[in-house]
C-alpha cells in the first residue's frame, strides 16, 4: 500500500487479507422431478435418480424422502436411486406428490418430485376359490354352486366359463356365476367331477379356478324289465319246473333284491328270493286252477315295485306216474345173470297202456321189458371199469305221455383174479451165459386196480433161476449147461393175495461152444539157473465138446521158453540166470477148434546156483627186464564172480614170482640175469 502526502512525500507498507470459508449448500440438478410408472409392477422397480452438487468437495450428501405415501417407495441414501417398495395400484393411488432431500450434513434443501400411476387392466380374481360342492343324484332341478369374482378395474363387466370333463352335465350362467344342472346326475355312473371355472373381463384378463362336484348316492328304487309278465306252462310237470324267470335293475349297485310272490294259490308256485327264478311247488292240474294270478315284489331293503304275473295252465294229457322213483340198486360185478330192478308206473288216463324205456350212458350194458318194466343185464359188469351206472328211465303212454326217472346202479366189487399176459411162455436162452442174465420178464394184470401182484417160481431145477416178486423179471442163479439140462419146465405163479394163477413156462437151453478149462491152474515151477535145456513143466486143459486143445505162451520172458502144443510141455530155449531175472510170470493160453479159449498163469522160479569166476583181459602176456628189483610188478589179473563171491589168486609152475591172493597182482621174487650162449 502507498501513501502520498502531496508534497512528494510518500510511504509504502503491506496489507494481508485472509478469507474465510463459509459452508456451500448443494443443489439439486434437473430439478423438480417428475416420473410415470405403470401400476402392477413388481416391487424393486427402478423409477428415477435424483442427484445433487456441493461445491464443498468434502461434503457427502445424503438424500431422503418425504410425503403422503412416501413409503411406497424407497430412496438410496447415498446414490438418490428411486425404486419401488411395492406393486402400484392405480385405483388405490393415481399418483403422488413427494419431497425430495439431500443434506450436506449442515444444510438441508428440497425439491419436488411428481409421480403419476398409469392405469393399466387388472386381472379378475376369484373369491373364496377353489370351489367344492356336493349335489344329490337324480335331482335335475338341484342348485350346484354360485362362483363370484371381482376386478379392481371397476368399469369391467366379468363373464364366466365352465370347462373340463363331464362340464355338458352343468349349465353355468355367464354373468351371475350361477351353476346348476343340465341333466340329473347319476352316481352310478359318475361319482364325482372335476371342472374349471374361467372368468374373463373386457380387456382381456382372465382367472380360472376349480370345483370340485361331488355326487351323493341316493338309494334308487329297483325296477322290472321286460313287462309284463305273462306265461303259458303244460299241466303235471314235474315240482321244481321253470315257470318264468323276472328281471329287474338297480342303479345302487351294492344293493341286493329281494323277491316276493304273493297271490291266490301263490303256494303253488316257488320265487328264488335271490334270483327272482318262478318254479312249480307241485305238478299243475288245469281242470283245478286252470289261470293263476300272481304278484311278484322285489325290494332293496327301502324301496320296492310289484309287478302282475299270469300264468295259465295248458290241459295235456296226464303222464304216467312212477312208483316209488327214483330208484336205486346194487349189482354185483362179473355175474351176467345177476337180478337188477323191476320199475312200475301207473297212467290216470284209463285205457292208456304204458311202455318202458332205458337210457343213459352205459345202458347197453342193461335191457328193460317195454311192458313189465323188468330190467335185466345184458353182460357181466366191472366195477373196476364202471362203479356205478346213471340210468334214465322212461315211461311213456299212447298220447304222448311221458313220466322220466332215474335208476342208480352200484356196481358191488368182487376180486378179480389176476391173469398172465402174452401166454403162453416159451423162451430159448444159450448156456454158459453169466449169473444174472436175464431170462424173460412175466407180466400179468389185476383189475382191481389197489391189489399187489407177487410172482413166483417152481418146478424141477426152478433154484437154477429167480423170478422179482415184485417185477416177474426171471433171471439166472448159475451158468446153464446145456450138455447137464437143455430144458427146463417150470411154473411160474402170480398171486394178488386172495387168488393164485399159474403158468406152464418152458425154458430152452441153446448150445453154445464150451471153452477150454485148465486143470489145477494156475501154475508155478522152479528151474535151475545156467540149465540150457529140459522140460519146466506141463500144463493140461480139458473141454467139454471134446474139442482138440491148441496150447500158446506169451509174456515178459516167453522167448526163453517154448510151449509143445499139443501136450503143453513146457521146456528151456535157453539157460536162465538167476542175477539176471529171478522169475517169470508168463500167460498160458488154450484154444479149442472152434473160438473157446481159456486163459492162466505159470510162475517160473530161477533157482540161484554157484556161478564160476572168469579172469578179465585173457590170455596173459607179459615181459620183465633183468636186473629189476625184487617184488617188481610183473602183471595185475582181474576176474570178476556173478555171484559177488570174495575171489583168492594163487600162482603155480614157478617160483620166480609171487601173487597177491586178494589183488592178482604177481610180482618178482628174485633178480633175473640174462645169459647169452657163447659161440665158438
């Protein structure tokens, strides 16, 4: 700064000014605020931002809001972001006039924010859905159910549909909602519906829901069919004859009917209270009642109907009666003359004769006198075949009259006697042949189908045979011979425990080649080692055809013997050695002329004899120089002894050597000079 007096005098200095900061409010941007926002919107829907300055750059701003319905909405406090706390409903609220804040934490300022709610169609809504209702059936005229919606779009008119199965048995009024019936309901035939109900308003929303019918059973009246009764039937048919068979129908269908027949002379006649079956109590007379009539009730325990029955009797000519029918008898089996029955009928029409007639299954088993009714048998019965007889008897008049009656036979079982079959039995079987074999098997058969059947054997040499008791298999007890017994006459006895039949049997025996059989076989002999020659042993055989024998050897060792073969001698074909093989199993076959052949054994034992010893390496030669000392080695023998004897070596024809008598080994016993002949 200068100051200046006028008169040039002037002073200078300096002034420093410090501003003070004073708080800068913030300011709203775009402000006032307006927004639209459709109504039924999801709650969270973003509606605006809000945002505001502050030239105070430290400050943080936080934003609020305020007003009527404020809390429809919410506002971040610290973004200014504008969402919605719930769905908008426009005929609730049209729109809202709300304060908008944000403080810098000193200064507060508002603004304005205008909402507006734009109307859009609200769906109609069902009250109290989903609907249930229970309806009695057979009842057309039965209100079913009143459905009732409503729509907050108040100017909406709402119209209803009725779909699903069975929905044509319903009519629904389109405005009201009112269901009722289009036809009675049947809970026989449908116990229960499951429908939808559909409402729809002017601008197109819709709501559907359920309901739910159930149908009450109701017990419903049975009723006839095939009306009226009316029927026609022969007098003196028998009692329990069908007269007419009712019908009727019960929709409930657990319920059971009963029928009733009531009436004059209603006695006379039987109802199946179970079936509603009319049946005759007793043979009809049209000269006493000639028209009957009847009424027929069924009931189902509640409910009844009656229905008229007539029934008019037909004059016929009256059938013969029997007398004392139905008959029964017993006949005893296998006795073709046996007694059976005599029937007897009487006809009321006098001057009717009656005539006898027989049927049924096994009849022609039996005969029956057309006139005296004297039934008599035709053949011997089987009670194994048939027990018992069912037998129709029938009598008849000159009209046409027919009495029907049964005859019962029962067929008294006897013991049948058991029979052999496929006799006679005559059988042929070749001798030799093993114990065992099967000869034939016997077969007989017992009508009585519980008796056991046991077979037996006698006769002369029967124990050379045995028969199954149980199975008549025959087979061998020994090896038949046929050159002893060709053949054999037995009896062969079945017996089913009362009754015994025989059987002649004759029994064959076929000739057959009889193999050769040695004698006293088999055999063992003992033979001397180092023998080359000389008989071992002889075999012998006999046969019983007289068939000439053919004798053979073979076997481990067979070469160092021979067989004669015709005697069966049997000698060396050289010697034996006992260190060698000790002994010798050898086969010994005899065959006769015409395949038989026996077979045995024959032991050789090789009797161990002394074997000499035998110098090694002979004949010896050797040289010795003169002058070698005394008990020199000259020459070692060896010998060897199969018998593994101990050997000693002795030295003969000069004493100018020794030997050892344990090693052969010969040695010098002096010195030995060489002398020359001198020539003169």
């Amino acid at each position: 700064m200068h100051v200046s007096d006028g008169n040039g005098g002037r002073a200078s200095t300096s002034l420093t000014i410090t501003i003070t900061d004073a708080n800068d409010s913030p300011e709203f941007l775009s402000a006032p605020y307006a927004a639209a926002i459709d109504e039924g919107l999801s709650s969270g829907f973003t509606l605006l931002t809000v945002s505001a300055i502050d030239d105070d750059s430290g400050d943080t701003l936080t934003y609020s809001l305020s007003g009527i319905n404020n809390a429809d909405f919410t506002i971040a406090s610290s973004s200014g972001l504008i969402s919605t706390a719930k769905s908008l409903d426009y005929e609730a609220v049209t729109s809202y006039a709300l304060t908008v804040s944000v403080s810098d934490g000193t200064v507060t300022i508002t603004t304005s924010l205008t909402i507006a709610v734009n109307n859009k169609n609200d769906e109609p809504a069902f009250t109290n859905a989903p609907y249930s209702a229970a309806v009695d059936e057979n009842d057309a005229g039965a209100v079913v159910y009143t459905v009732s919606a409503s729509d907050q779009d108040t100017a909406d008119s709402l119209t209803f549909f009725l779909a699903g199965s069975g929905s044509a048995d319903f009519a629904l009024d389109s405005s009201t909602g009112a269901i009722t019936l289009a036809r009675a309901l049947d809970y026989e035939s449908r116990p229960s519906y499951f429908l939808s109900i559909i409402v729809l308003d002017d601008n197109g929303g819709s709501a559907t829901t359920n309901l739910n019918v159930s149908v009450n059973d109701l017990n419903e009246s049975p009723s006839f069919l095939t009306t009226p009764y009316s029927v026609s039937i022969a007098e003196n048919l028998q009692t329990g004859t069908h007269v007419v068979q009712v019908v009727t129908a019960d929709e409930d269908s657990g319920d059971s009917l009963t029928y009733s027949l009531t009436g004059t002379n209603s006695s006379h006649f039987a109802i199946s209270s179970s079936t509603g079956l009319v049946t005759t109590m007793q043979p009809l007379d049209q000269e006493t009642v000639g028209v009957y009539t009847l009424s027929i009730s069924v009931t189902d325990g509640d409910l009844s109907a009656t229905e008229a029955l007539s029934i008019t009797v037909i004059d016929t000519n009256d059938a013969p009666t029997f007398t004392s029918a139905p008959y029964s008898v017993s006949v005893v089996e296998n006795d073709a003359a046996a007694a059976v029955y005599t029937v007897s009928a009487t006809d009321e029409d006098s001057g009717d004769s009656v005539t006898f007639t027989l049927s049924g299954t096994g009849s022609t088993d039996f005969s029956i006198s057309p006139s005296t009714g004297v039934v008599t048998l035709t053949r011997a019965l089987d009670f194994e075949i048939t027990p018992a007889y069912y037998l129709t008897i029938r009598a008849g008049d000159l009209n046409g009259g027919l009495a029907t009656t049964s005859l019962n036979v029962t067929v008294v079982d006897q013991n049948d006697s058991p029979q052999f079959v496929s006799t006679p039995y005559n059988v042929n079987i070749g001798e030799n042949l093993p114990v065992g074999t099967t000869v034939i098997k016997v077969f007989a058969t017992d009508d009585d189908p519980s008796d056991t059947l046991t077979y037996s054997l006698s006769g002369a040499n029967s124990n050379h045979f045995n028969i199954g008791s149980n199975t008549g298999v025959i087979t061998t007890t020994q090896e038949l011979d046929r050159e002893n017994i060709n053949s054999y006459s037995l009896n062969v006895s079945v017996s089913d425990g009362i009754v015994t039949v025989n059987e002649g049997m004759t029994i064959s025996v076929d000739n057959g080649n009889d193999g050769p059989t040695f004698s006293n076989a088999p055999y063992n002999a003992s033979v001397n080692e180092n023998i080359n020659s000389g008989s071992v042993f002889t075999v012998s055989a006999t046969d019983e055809d007289g068939d000439s024998l053919t004798f053979s050897l073979y076997g481990v060792g067979s070469e160092l013997f021979s067989i004669h073969a015709n005697t069966g001698v049997v000698s060396l074909v050289d010697a034996l050695d006992y260190e060698t093989v000790s002994g010798y199993t050898l086969t010994v076959r005899g065959s006769d002329s015409n395949g038989g052949v026996a077979i045995t054994s024959l032991y050789v034992d090789v009797v161990n004899q002394n074997d000499d010893p035998v110098f090694l390496g002979t004949p010896y030669s050797t040289s010795v120089g003169e002058d070698v000392s005394t008990g020199s080695t000259v020459l070692v023998l060896t010998a060897s002894d199969q018998d593994g004897d101990s050997l000693t070596f002795t030295l003969t024809g000069s004493s100018d050597f020794n030997i050892g008598s344990a090693t052969g080994i010969i040695t010098t016993s002096q010195v030995f000079k060489l002398t020359l002949p001198v020539i003169m």
